[in-house]
C-alpha cells in the first residue's frame, strides 16, 4: 500500500512537472507570438506612413507639373500673341538659295536672339543682315522682326517705322498683313483709337482672307 502511495506521488510530480513545462513552453511561445505580432503592426504602421508620405509627395508632384503646364501653356501664349498669326520661320519652300551661307548665319543668330529675349543683339543681327542681303526672300522677314522687336523694347515708335519701312519697300511682302495689324495694336496701345481704326480697316479692305482681318474686325466691333 506504502509502494502504491510513493509510486503514485511519483507519477503526479512527474506529471505536474510535466505541465508546468508544457505551461512554460506555452508562455514562451505565446510571448514570441506576441512579439512578432508587435513588430509586424509596427512595420505596417511604417508602411501605412511611408504610404502616406509619398502619396502626399506624388500629390505635391503632380500638383507641381500642372502649375508648370499651366505656365508653359501661358507663355505659349503670350508668344503667339507677340508673333501674330502669321509668324513663321522660312520654310524649305522658299528660295533662299540665293542667299550665302554666312548670311544666313547671321539670320539666323538674330532670330535666335529674337526669341530668347535678346532684342537689341537681335536688331543689331537682323541689320546686318540687311546690309549684306537687302533684296533677298528673306529681308521682309528681317526687317519685320525688327519692328518685333522694338516693339519688344517699348520703342513703339521705332517699331511703327519699320513696319512701314517693310510697307513701302516690300510691298508683295506676305509680311504686310501683320505688320498693318500690329501697327493698329500699337496705336491703340498709345491710347490712337482714330489711328488703330485706320490700320485695322485697311487690313480688313486690303487683305480680307487674312488671319489679321479676322483679327481687325473683332477690334473693330469691341
């Protein structure tokens, strides 16, 4: 009966130490669980942010490149306004085979300089040009960019002139037609009403399937 007591103590301290081992190894792992649990709901915490930050830094892009667009598409713009309709640079189509290899140089040097905002170099280059080619395809067009670009500078005077230098001297000039409607704009920059209706009138009478009449009569019907 004695040996049946020992051996059954035994087997009941072998058994309780047995589950308080399994009872550890639970906590342990329940523990590690945990752990990993924590640290797996921080990284998605992180990536939640990290989602976040660049989610608000493709925004601040995107938002960047529409303001951007937005300037450009103004600035094309003002350059159509400031060229007119009819602004164009010399086309294969025209016969400039006439004009010298340095000549051309130097027109087109002064265009350049024309449309990066370097008026008076560009005067300066469309004149030199002019002396070496003065009855060439393209001299209407230097003297025309002339006036563009003293217009540029505010010499509205200056520019009137050589609008109607071009005028006088280039008379079959396709130029003509812009050179009138941008005289009729400076005059009536100038605060000339009477002077803008002249020149807007002649674009319309003179060159009615223009892009200028177009341009005119709305002027003249505001």
């Amino acid at each position: 009966m004695l040996l049946t007591l020992v051996v059954s103590g035994c087997f009941n301290r072998r058994r309780f130490n047995n589950f308080n081992w399994q009872l550890d190894s639970l906590k342990y792992y329940t523990s590690k669980f945990d752990s990993m649990l924590q640290e797996q709901s921080e990284e998605l915490a992180r990536l939640r942010i990290d989602l976040y930050t660049k989610s608000n830094e493709l925004s601040d892009k995107i938002e960047m490149l529409n303001s951007r667009l937005s300037d450009t598409e103004a600035q094309l713009l003002r350059i159509y306004e400031k060229l007119g309709p009819r602004q164009k640079v010399p086309s294969d189509s025209e016969d400039i085979s006439t004009i010298s290899p340095e000549s051309r140089m130097i027109y087109e040097s002064a265009y350049l300089n024309y449309v990066q905002g370097n008026y008076q170099e560009a005067v300066s280059g469309f004149e030199s040009y002019l002396k070496l080619q003065p009855d060439s395809p393209l001299s209407d067009n230097a003297l025309y960019w002339i006036g563009e670009s003293y217009t540029a500078m505010g010499k509205s005077q200056d520019a009137v002139n050589t609008f109607q230098k071009l005028i006088n001297k280039y008379p079959a000039s396709n130029k003509i037609p812009t050179a009138l409607y941008k005289m009729a704009i400076i005059y009536e920059s100038a605060g000339d009403r009477k002077s803008a209706e002249m020149y807007y009138n002649k674009v319309v009478k003179d060159f009615p399937n223009s892009a200028e009449a177009t341009l005119a009569k709305d002027k003249l019907n505001r």
